[in-house]
C-alpha cells in the first residue's frame, strides 16, 4: 500500500516537471542575438526583457508593448510564442478585465490585441503551430480583430488539426472556427 502511494507521488512529480518544461517558461524562438538593430531602443528593450527568467519581468515587457500599440509592431513575432507560457503571477488588474492574476498567455494575447491588424497575417501562420494553445489564441485573436483574411485558412486547415489539448478534447473546435459570426472568428461587418 505505501509502495503504491510512493509511485503515485512519483508519478504525479513527474508529471508536473513534464508540464512545467513545456508550459512553464516560455522565450521567444527567435535567439535574443537576432533581434533587430533597426528598430526603435523602446521595442528593442521591451523585446530583450522577453527572454528573463522573472515572470514579472516578462509581464512587464509584454504589458509595455501592448501599451505601445502598431509602435510595437516588430515584436509580434517574439510574443507569439509567449501565447503558450502558462506562468500565472498576480498583479495589477489585468489590461482587458478586473483580475487581479493572469498568465503571460493572456498578456501576450492582449498586447497582440492592442498592436492591431499587422499581427493578423503572423497569426495566420501561427494556426499551424504544433502547440495547441499557440492555434487556439492565433484564432481566439483573429476573431477579436475580425480579421477577414483569417477565414481561408480556418476553413482550409486540416480535420483533426483542431485547438486541442493533449488529453482534453476540443477546446476550441473547427466548426467554431469556421464561419464569420462564431465566437473565434466573429462578425465581419
């Protein structure tokens, strides 16, 4: 019976290691070394903070650059991998509702937001993306911009290619997807 428990905790440790590794921490892909020199020193610092290991740091940055709307227009390819660091911290209220905590995820989804429409064709390519909650706030995104050249690629995507997450099912499913008016596209009018 204690043996038994003993492999449970192990097993459950294990697990929260494995989830900790892929959602806990997340950089942007693209090296630090390769951020762009031509770009405004605000930006270029904001985009820099990205990379630290202090999830405040990295909310700060991602808030500071939504707060700098189209001026942060070269950092949409560093936030987008951020749509899947689930670190939740507590701080002010968040940008769009009252809460009092949040998640880089939903900062970077917000700061996207706020950058507006050059973000849409970056979340186009972004609905192939192999991690399911990269696809699901690509799309999420694009319906709050209402972003029409988004339609296409929704429609096109393969079956079984959907907003899911491993072991959970369909968070987000194609059919949600695939029309203007549903609740991941939105209206276009």
């Amino acid at each position: 019976m204690i043996k038994n428990i003993h492999i449970y905790i192990l097993i459950i440790l294990m697990g929260s290691l494995f989830l900790i590794g892929e959602d806990g921490h997340t950089q942007p892909t693209i090296p630090k070394e390769k951020i762009p020199a031509n770009i405004s020193a605000g930006v270029k610092e904001q985009i820099s903070r990205l990379y630290s290991q202090d999830v405040k740091e990295r909310a700060d940055a991602v808030f500071a650059l939504g707060q700098m709307r189209e001026g942060a227009v070269p950092a949409i390819p560093f936030l987008i991998p951020l749509l899947k660091d689930l670190k939740y911290f507590q701080w002010r209220p968040s940008s769009e509702t009252n809460e009092k905590s949040t998640s880089i995820s939903n900062e970077a989804a917000n700061a996207l937001i706020k950058i507006g429409k050059p973000t849409g064709k970056f979340l186009i390519m972004a609905l192939t993306d192999p991690h399911y909650l990269i696809r699901m706030k690509a799309a999420k995104i694009l319906g709050e911009l209402k972003y029409p050249q988004a339609v296409e690629p929704l429609v096109a995507a393969p079956k079984g290619r959907g907003y899911q997450h491993p072991g959970k099912g369909d968070l987000v499913s194609w059919e949600d997807c695939r029309s203007p008016g549903s609740p991941a596209v939105g209206p276009f009018s």
